[in-house]
C-alpha cells in the first residue's frame, strides 16, 4: 500500500513575540497563543467577576488556573492531526457531540431532514456506556432517548442480501441491445 506525507507542516513559521511590556521573554512566546490566552482570561475572568464578584485568596486558583492550562495544553499540536491545535479538537469535539452534523446526502444536491440526522445515542453511546450502569442510569438513558428508535420520517430498517454477479461482454452487449462481435 502506498502512503503520502503532507511536508507543508514543516513549513509552519508562526511569529513570536519577544518582548511584552518592557519585559524580554526570551525566544519568544507565539503571539497566535498569547492572544488567545489573552481572550480566554477575559471571557473566563469576566464571567467569574458578574457570578462571584472579586477573588479572594481561596478562590484565585479559579481565577486563574483554567484559562492557564487550556491556553497550553490547548496550542499544542493535535497528535492525530498534526496540523491543528488541540483547542480545534476539542471544539469540533464538542459540538459533534451537542449539535451533531448534517449529513451530506447525494454529494450535497439534497438538502437533508432533521430526522436524517444522528441521534444522540448514535453520538454519545460508547462514551457514557460507563454511567448507563451507575445510579445515573435512569438520567443517561433520559438524555439520549430510547434505545433502538427508529427517528420519525423514516421507515424500518432494510435488510440487503446482495449477491454479486459477474456478465461478460455478449450479455453486456445484449442488454444494450447491440449486437455482439461473437455471432
């Protein structure tokens, strides 16, 4: 089997910022991960301040520890796919789970019906098999609906039993209608 391999990553030149207010960071920090560490500590610290006000000593690890660890754990590249970042992953991730994903049906031409989506036990099965057996059971089962239901608009499963068979080229030509060249 042959394999390809993508070089365009090798390529990847990101800025550094080398500096920061008077402050020399060394070799530089890459600007695309300051700005967004810089953009979660606001939303994180925005949302922590309107819900429970200034942070005490106690509380400042809240504060300031999550934003911290995504912003690194997050722009590191993504082992499965080595051109993007892990924050991508995880986000793709997430609204897969939440939202799922229109189908693309004949290559787009057909637009598709919300009941030709994957439900939420397609999507979320394996992952909560673990608290479908714990006393959340009852609740896990709530949240992703009866199993083995067959989504409205659609009918019962089809069972295919195709068998392959193979024609040559007199039985080709006579379904065409055409005359063969072995008469």
């Amino acid at each position: 089997m042959r394999q390809g391999n993508t070089y365009t990553r090798h390529f990847d030149l990101e800025t550094r910022q080398h500096e920061l207010l008077g402050i020399d960071l060394g070799e530089g920090a890459p600007r695309r991960a300051l700005v967004l560490g810089l953009v979660l500590y606001a939303v994180w610290l925005g949302l922590l301040l309107l819900i429970l006000g200034l942070p005490s000593r106690f509380t400042f690890t809240l504060y300031f520890l999550p934003p911290l660890m995504i912003t690194i754990f997050g722009t590191q590249r993504s082992h499965k796919l080595d051109r993007r970042w892990n924050i991508t992953r995880w986000a793709i991730s997430i609204r897969y789970l939440v939202l799922g994903h229109r189908p693309v049906i004949c290559g787009g031409r057909r637009a598709t019906h919300r009941s030709e989506w994957l439900g939420r036990r397609a999507r979320w099965g394996s992952r909560l098999d673990l608290l479908a057996d714990s006393p959340l059971g009852r609740l896990v089962d709530r949240f992703l609906g009866p199993q083995g239901q067959i989504p409205t608009g659609s009918g019962v499963p089809l069972q295919l039993a195709a068998r392959p068979r193979l024609y040559g080229p007199d039985a080709v030509g006579r379904a065409y209608g055409r005359k063969t060249l072995h008469n």
